[in-house]
C-alpha cells in the first residue's frame, strides 16, 4: 500500500470490505481539499456509530484533516489510517479521537 494517502487507502480498504467504490479525486488530497471533497464523499453515505467499514472524518476546527476507515481485529473496532510520518497504522478509537477536535463517522 506504499504511496497511498489517508483517502487513497480508506477508499481502497473500502472497496475491498463492501464492494462500494468511492469518489477518486486524483493525487494528494490536502486539508484544504479533503474539507472541500468531504461533503461530495458524505453524501453518499450515512451517519454512523463507529462500526466495521465505517469511515471516520477528522476535523481541526472547520477543516477536515485526515480520514481513516474502521476495521475489525481481534474482536475489536480499529482506525486504519496513513500518514507521510508513520505510514500505515491501526488505533484504538479513542485514540484517534483525541487526537482531533471532531471526528464523524459515515457508513
């Protein structure tokens, strides 16, 4: 999964999980982009409790920063999520949530 940024790998992992392809919005998407995308993305998905495919949306403020998808392991919910820094990680919930203002989960 080198190469890929936070929507590229929710969107990939995604697939996989429901067979739903979501939006392909080419290269990297930044804050300001993610924020400005996020609507088109929600659009086509519910309101959720964090839950097996769910996507979680992480805002500072009035932007949405960085996008993760749930997943299932070892009988517990996870974030799997990328970065530059860290490349692909798993997090408990509670501490991805803490490390934004907001988070959203869609489904």
């Amino acid at each position: 999964m080198c190469g890929l940024d936070c929507w590229g790998l929710t969107r990939l992992v995604r697939e996989e999980m429901t067979g739903q392809l979501l939006p392909e919005f080419g290269g990297v998407v930044d804050r300001r982009r993610m924020t400005k995308l996020a609507p088109d993305v929600k659009d086509g998905l519910s309101p959720s409790e964090p839950k097996d495919g769910a996507i979680a949306f992480a805002y500072r403020g009035r932007l949405c920063i960085h996008v993760g998808i749930i997943v299932k392991a070892d009988g517990r919910l996870w974030v799997l999520e990328t970065d530059e820094k860290t490349g692909v990680t798993i997090s408990s919930i509670r501490r991805f949530e803490s490390r934004f203002v907001r988070v959203e989960f869609y489904d």
